[in-house]
C-alpha cells in the first residue's frame, strides 16, 4: 500500500511481480498518477513475484478469492479498482459479484473471452518447454512496438514466475466467458481499449461498454497497452483520474492534504527559469519576445498537468510549482 486517500486496488499486470513494476516507465507512471491523492494497493497473484511458487491452484476464482483476502485487510469497505489486460476480465467478474465492495472500475485492453484458443494452446505448449521464447512472445503481443522494452518486458516476466505457472493460467482461461458476469456489474466503469489492438479485438471493448449498464468507453488511436502508452500516458491518467474524481467515494484527496485535512509534512517544490530573457526580448522585440513566452507557459503548464503538478505562481520568464511527491 502507498498514499493517502480512497483506496484503489491495481490488480496485477498479467505475470510482473508488482516489486518489478518500475522497470517499466510507463506503466509505473501510470500507476502513479492515477494514485496521487489515493492510497494505491497492488499485490501479487499466486506464483507470481513476491508469492510463493508452489500453488495448489490457479483458477479464476482462486485469484479472486486472493483479491477479496487482499481487499478485506484493507478494512475500507469499498474500493475503486483498476485492471489491464487478461486479468481485467477477473476484476469484471469481482465487481459483478460482490457489488458491495467495488465502487468505480477502471479496465484497459481487457478480454470478454479469448479471442484465439489456438494462439493461446500455441503459448501454453510453448510455455512448459522453453518459458523464456514463451516470455518472449507474450511480450511482444502485450507491448505491440518496440523491441528494447518487449525485451526488457519478458525478461521481468522470467523474473517474476515460471513457465508451468503461466501454463496453468492460461489453461484455466480457455473457456472464460464474462458476458453474463458483466451485465450484473453496477459500478460506474470506464473501458479504455486501442482500436487497433493487435492481441485483444477492440470490439471486445464495444461489446464489454454496451453489456455494462453506467459504463463509458475511452478508444485510444494506435495499438497501446498499459505498458506502451508512451506520450498519451499523461492524457490517459487524466482520463481515468477524472472519472475517478466524479464521485466523493472516489475522488483524490487534494495534492498536500492528508487523509485528515492536515498539510502533509513533504511537498516538492518547483521553480523554473527562462536563461537569457532580457537579452532575448531585446533580439527579438515585444511581439515576437512575447509569442515566445506565451508558448513557453503552454508548454509549461502541459507538463505540470500531465505530472500532477499544481502551478503556484507564474513569473513571465518562471514558474513555481508543487507536487506530491518527487
């Protein structure tokens, strides 16, 4: 657990220990925006990351069965809850049947069903006899681009469980089906999903929002995972963080607030400067010198509000601003 504030549960990306989490950038600065001002909750499934390896089951419902035992030691009574990938369908069916515990969901690139039993057969033969090409591959599948980070993705992957686990997984995945789990659903629910994504059809997602009764769909251009938002990371946790803050349940206690009112102890504080500004305006004159700096705050202000961070002053040639956290 980490922060202050309503409690949002983040079920496990798939086969990343959550120790391991911050070796993927995008993914921990996902977490950490839609986090600000929430106490976050991650844990790890059976066999996976900090987990023991030897489990005596692996079945959906085992993994739910683990996320209620998580959630009941928290003691808030409801939480929001937030889930990519195959494991979203798993946060689907929690939140259909116990809708006194679940809030809000969040789910990103997440399955209804399978959409290749022969694909995932392939993985599961695969992963019993040579786990690090299996690794490799699911990967590859889940990051869409870029060689470097599905590379660095698979190695977290043999880190953080074997091959016969993964095995078991995907085993009892074949015949999932969440369609009649999500039409009992009655959280608020965001679906976020890329419309040409490459491992999970985006009418899964089209399907998933019409099923789910006060739901929402989010389509995102390109082919994304939580893992490779790259550039839209600050706009997807924008959106998510938004949707969040609709309701008082779930809402992020303001930036430098404790759970009781008080001010917290550490801030992070910013002060920016523009070097030159005096010669700059003389070279250029007043028009010009100020087109300069009306495009200097835009792209000031974008990034503070795609980090979290609340500006304090503007100074024309500087800001002041504060954050969270570092």
């Amino acid at each position: 657990m980490a922060g202050e504030g309503p409690p949002l549960v983040v079920w496990p990306s798939v086969w990343v220990g959550f120790s391991l989490a911050h070796e993927l950038p995008t993914y921990e600065r996902l977490i950490g925006l839609i986090g600000a001002g929430r106490q976050t909750v991650q844990f790890d499934t059976r066999g996976v990351g900090l987990s023991q390896r030897e489990v005596s089951g692996a079945t959906a419902e085992d993994i739910i069965r683990d996320a209620e035992a998580v959630i009941d030691a928290i003691g808030a009574g409801r939480v929001s809850m937030f889930a990519n990938g195959p494991l979203g369908g798993l946060a689907l069916r929690y939140a259909a049947t116990r809708p006194d515990q679940v809030s809000c969901l969040v789910v990103f690139g997440t399955l209804i069903r399978i959409a290749s039993r022969s694909w995932y057969e392939a993985i599961i033969h695969m992963a019993r006899g040579n786990w690090d090409m299996a690794a490799r591959m699911i990967a590859g599948g889940q990051l869409r681009h870029g060689h470097d980070e599905a590379s660095q993705l698979a190695r977290i992957y043999l880190e953080s469980t074997s091959g016969d686990i993964v095995a078991a997984y995907l085993e009892n995945s074949l015949d999932l089906d969440f369609a009649d789990d999500v039409r009992k659903i009655s959280a608020p629910t965001l679906v976020i999903h890329s419309r040409e994504d490459s491992m999970y059809p985006f009418s899964h997602a089209q399907e998933l929002a019409a099923l789910i009764k006060d739901s929402r769909l989010l389509p995102l251009d390109g082919n994304r995972s939580a893992t490779s938002l790259g550039d839209m990371t600050g706009r997807v946790a924008k959106a998510i963080d938004s949707f969040l803050d609709e309701s008082p349940e779930t809402r992020a206690i303001p930036h430098g607030m404790g759970g009781n009112g008080d001010q917290r102890d550490l801030r992070t504080v910013l002060f920016t400067d523009l070097v030159g500004h005096t010669e700059m305006m003389s070279r250029l004159g007043d028009e010009r010198g100020r087109a300069v700096l009306r495009e200097h705050e835009r792209i000031t202000r974008e990034v503070l509000a795609a980090y979290g961070g609340t500006e304090v002053k503007s100074m024309g040639d500087g800001f002041m601003a504060s954050f969270g956290s570092v």
